[in-house]
C-alpha cells in the first residue's frame, strides 16, 4: 500500500475508524473478555542494495 502523504494517512485512517467502528459497537459486550483491535501502518524500509 502507498499513500501519498499526511492527508491522505489521515483520510484513510478517518476512512477505517468509520467502517470498523459500527462492527465494534455492534459485537463489543461489557460483560465479555477485553481485547484491542489494532491496525499498525508504517513506512516500508527500504531494500538494501
């Protein structure tokens, strides 16, 4: 995946809160085990040469 810069990181990450979000809302339970959902996106190292 390639994003072209802070914009759009931040429209993507807008993007996936608001699509993840209603399947937290709708499955998340008080009463059950806690867990985290993460998503982790960072530049790819470049390759050595």
């Amino acid at each position: 995946m390639r994003l072209a810069g802070e914009a759009q990181r931040a429209a993507f990450l807008s993007e996936y809160v608001a699509a993840v979000g209603p399947l937290l809302k709708k499955y998340g339970n008080p009463d059950g085990d806690p867990y985290r959902v993460v998503l982790a996106v960072h530049p790819q190292p470049e390759e050595e040469q």
